[in-house]
C-alpha cells in the first residue's frame, strides 16, 4: 500500500473538518489556487508557514506536516534510525540518556506551561499569541516524541539487564 502524500492527507482532513476548499483557504490565510496546488500534488513541498496556517484548522498535527514533506524527523520507536542509536548504547549509557531525556521532558513541560500563562495575559497582542500557541504545539510534540525514546530506552535497559543476567 502506497503512502499518502501531504496533498492527501490535507484534502480528507479538510474534508472530515467540513471545508470546502475555498473556505479553508479563506480561514488559512492562503489562496484557494495555492490550497489547490497543494492538494493536488502539484505542489509537492509546501511553504512551512502555510502548512501551519492549514494545520490549525483541519486537526492535524503540523510537526507531522512537517516530517511527511521531508522537513521534520519522525520519532518513534519503530523509527530506525533512533532506534539504532539507542540499541548501540550499553546499560549505563542508556541510564544517563534516560536522565537527559527525563530533564528534557520536565523543562519542556514548565516552557508550555509559561506559555499557557502568558496566554491568559489580556494585554497580548495577537501575533504574541499566535507564536504562543505555536510554541505549545511544538512542544507538547517534542514531549510527545521524548516519551516515546523514554519507552524505547526503558525497553533496552530491560534487554541489556537480562543479556548481563545470562552471563
């Protein structure tokens, strides 16, 4: 089964939001012609800040735009190339990048958390709140993303114990 380009994955979403094309284009910002190209394919890599304009509007997640048009990494654990690089790691390195990552996540959190406080600041003006609430979805993804290498990397220490067992 073939992937589905970004053009796809936008044209369903907008549809499953109830958007015609020219309606999402008028929330997003952009024109309808470009909408267009873009779902159609002809437009194969979209400008970034026109995929965040979109993303707000039809429920799917930008930094996941991002990586499908090959401007953002994906992480999981089935992503290979994390998952090489921690497999490559030996039990006390693998305790170490759990404590990074485990920091990582705690600052993220206060980050998102400060913004949420910022955004109840009336005083703001609305291209602060914007970058606001861009700053949040960023960062509740890269959280997202650290507690998936946080389950990876409880899973080797889990192999690596009972590998070190058997000898």
């Amino acid at each position: 089964m073939q992937e589905k380009k970004i053009g796809e994955i936008i044209a369903e979403a907008r549809e499953k939001a109830g958007y015609s094309q020219r309606q999402l284009a008028k929330e997003a910002n952009i024109s309808n012609a470009e909408l267009s190209k873009i779902e159609s394919g002809e437009r194969e890599v979209p400008n970034p800040k026109t995929l965040r304009k979109i993303s707000k509007f039809i429920n799917v997640n930008y930094n996941e735009m991002m990586y499908k048009i090959g401007l953002g990494m994906e992480v999981s654990s089935l992503n290979p190339f994390i998952k090489a690089y921690y497999e490559k790691m030996k039990l006390d390195e693998l305790n170490e990048a759990e404590i990074n990552v485990l920091g990582s996540i705690e600052n993220s959190t206060k980050l998102v958390n400060a913004c949420r406080e910022n955004l109840e600041n009336k005083n703001i003006l609305e291209s602060e709140r914007e970058l606001l609430l861009h700053t949040i979805e960023d960062t509740e993804y890269q959280i997202n993303t650290s507690k998936e290498i946080i389950i990876l990397i409880q899973s080797l220490k889990v192999k690596e114990r009972n590998k070190n067992a058997k000898k």
